[in-house]
C-alpha cells in the first residue's frame, strides 16, 4: 500500500513538472510588453497607474510639447508611404520652413481634433510639421493635451495681443453698433457678432505678425471641422517654393455683396496712392469685369489656405492692409478676411504666383472640392462624392481663374456643372 502510494506521489510531481516546462516554452515565444512613452524628463506619459499627470509635470507650456508629439501618428510604417505608379510618392526629404496654423477657440477642441485627425492621416504623418495654435484667450490644458497627442510635429499655443483682438481706437463705437443691429435686422449671416470681425480683421491683418509664426516662411490654414477628402502625395509647400507660388487655394466664389458695399472704394484708394505695389501681370480681371472701376465680387475662400508669410508681412501687403483698416470697414461692414487676401493676391502677386490645387480635396460646411478626374481620384484613395464638387458650379468663381490664366480645365468638368 505504501508502495502505492509512493508510485502515485511521484507520477503527480512528474505531471506537475510537465506543465511548468510546456508553460515556460509556451510563455517565451510570446511579444514582450514594450518600454512605456516617456517624456524629455524620463517621465512615463499616458494612463499607467502612477504616472504624473499633466498638471503636475507641466509639459503642455506655451510654445513648447512633449516627447509624444514626435511619434509619428500611423500605427503602421508600412502604410506611411503612398505608391501612386504616374504619381510622385511622398518623400519627406529636407522639409520646408512652414507650420500649420488655427485660429481656435478651447470650446472647439473636438472639432478641430477632427481636422488635425484628416490633415495628420491624409498628409502630415509622412512629414511631421508644426502646428501654431493661436487663441485670444489661453488655451486650457485639455485643448494642448488633446491637440499634442494628435500631432505628429511640434505644437505651439499663443495668446493674441488684446490690441489685435479689439476696436481700434479711430472705430466710433456708435456708428458700429447700428451697423450690427442694422444687420441683425436684416439677418445677414454674422451680421451682428463683435467676434467675427474681430476674428476677419486679425486673419487679415495680424495672424502673420505673431511672435510664434515669427519663426516660418510658409504657412498652411486649418479651420475646425474641415476636411480632407484624399491623400496629399507630395509636399504641398516645397511645391509652392519649386514653382514660385505664394498663394494657393482650393475654392472660389463671390461674396455676399452686403457685407463688402465699399471695400472696392477702399482698395481703388489703394491702388491710386501705391501704383509702385502693383504686379506687373496682375490677375485684375479675375476681380474686375470693367478694368477695375467695380468689383465682381470674387475672392478665394480663405479657410483653406496654403501662402508664404515673408508676402503677407511685405511693404506691399501691410500698405494695403492699413489703407483698407483706417476706413473702418471691418467694424462698419463686415469686410471678411477672404475678400481681403484675395483682392491683396489679385493686385499684388503676378498670376502665375497663385496656384489652384485640384489634388487637395477639401471640405468645408457647405462647399466641397473634390478633384475633378477619376483617375486622379482613385489614384489618391478620395471619399468625396465628386457629384458634390463645387468648382464649375455657376456661383464658383474658379472657371473664371482658369480662363484668365489660359489654363485647360481637367476631364469631366462639364459633368460637375
């Protein structure tokens, strides 16, 4: 019986003896956990149980980010190159001195954690560019946490100078709250908002003069909830530097004429006090149906935007700039910063420095560009509806930019009419 027992005894420390070797080899051919994200300072970043939070380790300062915003936001490296056959893949080679710009508020942190998301999957993983945040009030810690974790370069907050966020002191204020009202009355869309013209004076005025954009010669413009359609296969400002452009965008149309009633009078004033600002080869006509005596009213839509800031903060553009300034239209109308730079790239830049980009297909509420050409289209893996391409629409203004500069408009334009 004890003989038995002793068999048994030794047959269990066996069995138990086979199970640990299985489990020791079975255990080895699995992944080992990796090393945690970690900041500048050897801290651990991200939701580990004991890890300092942000508040207290400090690294969202102003015009600073952390370590995590260098990674780059694909999942995959096999998925952060494009292989398009005709087409130039991406090939981030010695990138361009530019920075993405947002001009936002902390209460639009989820919308623009959107855009960031379609700009960064579509283009910005491949090259890792800045982003400047500009707000006129600081930025709390959940909008630069947010926006840090999302962007694969440098992220920088900045707080507008209240004297480029205010009424300037020549502005009579009484005369500007019966326009408001006046507007309100009539509902003209913003017609009535203190914000919103200070908001159009400082995109056309100020965004290019702040202390942190200081520090680039180009500049690309995104708005919250915009989006981005198709995958940019090439460096959009190395593009714009290769060509000699320094201005671009993706839509056109007219504005709405009760907002602007005398911006024409203020830019003829312009032009006749500084005939020596104007380019030689002009794009007038893309303004002008009579030589400049009117205005036609089409601008390019200055939500999306991609320009050469050493331009904007030019003798030429700051001279137009102030002249249409001191006659007070931003308060006494509702002159939008998109009149402004278009009207500023029509007279000042010679037409070929302007540039369409049909591959950019772009969103924001209610117009869409979605490139024109199927070939295009399928090659950059694009989602938009091109029923919904706005282009050749009859209130679109772009038909009129391809006629003044000779250009041949892309197969199946006349079936996006």
């Amino acid at each position: 019986m004890a003989t038995g027992n002793v068999r048994y005894a030794r047959y269990v420390l066996f069995a138990i003896f086979g199970i640990v070797v299985i489990y020791l080899i079975s255990t080895s051919s699995l992944p080992q956990y990796t090393e945690p994200l970690k900041d500048h300072a050897g801290q651990l970043l991200g939701g580990f149980k004991g890890a300092p939070q942000a508040e207290d380790q400090k690294i969202y300062s102003t015009a600073t980010t952390t370590a995590l915003s260098s990674q780059p936001t694909s999942v995959n490296p096999a998925l952060t190159h494009f292989p398009l056959d005709d087409l130039t893949p991406s090939a981030p080679e010695g990138k361009a001195n530019a920075t993405f710009v947002t001009l936002a508020r902390n209460s639009d942190i989820w919308e623009i954690a959107r855009s960031i998301r379609q700009v960064e999957d579509r283009f910005n993983r491949n090259y890792h560019y800045d982003w400047v945040f500009l707000n006129d009030k600081p930025f709390d810690d959940t909008f630069k946490k947010v926006t840090t974790s999302l962007v694969s370069g440098k992220t920088h907050y900045g707080e507008i100078k209240e004297e480029h966020w205010s009424f300037p002191s020549w502005i009579d204020q009484d005369k500007a709250r019966q326009v408001r009202e006046d507007m309100a009355q009539r509902k003209i869309i913003y017609g009535d908002s203190i914000s919103y013209r200070h908001m159009c004076r400082f995109e056309s005025g100020f965004f290019f003069r702040q202390p942190l954009m200081m520090n680039y010669e180009w500049y690309w413009r995104v708005e919250p909830s915009v989006e981005l359609f198709c995958d940019v296969h090439y460096d959009p400002f190395k593009f714009m530097i290769e060509n000699k452009k320094k201005y671009s965008f993706v839509l056109s149309l007219y504005e709405y004429v009760e907002t602007i009633p005398t911006l024409w009078d203020s830019v003829k004033k312009f032009m006749k006090k500084h005939p020596e600002h104007l380019a030689a080869d002009n794009s007038l006509e893309f303004l002008s149906d009579d030589n400049g005596e009117t205005y036609n009213k089409c601008h390019f839509w200055s939500n999306f935007e991609i320009g050469n800031l050493d331009w904007l903060r030019s003798k030429a553009y700051i001279d137009f700039f102030e002249t249409l300034d001191k006659d007070g239209g931003f308060f006494y109308e509702r002159w939008g910063d998109a009149p402004v730079h278009s009207i500023a790239a029509g007279l000042l830049l010679d037409k070929s420095e302007i540039h369409f980009f049909n591959d950019i297909a772009y969103y924001h509420v209610p117009f869409t560009h979605c490139p024109t050409g199927e070939d295009v289209r399928l090659k950059l893996k694009c989602h938009c509806n091109p029923d919904q391409n706005f282009d050749w629409k009859s209130y679109s203004c772009t038909s009129r930019y391809f006629e003044l500069n000779k250009l041949e408009k892309p197969a199946g334009w006349h079936d996006q009419q």
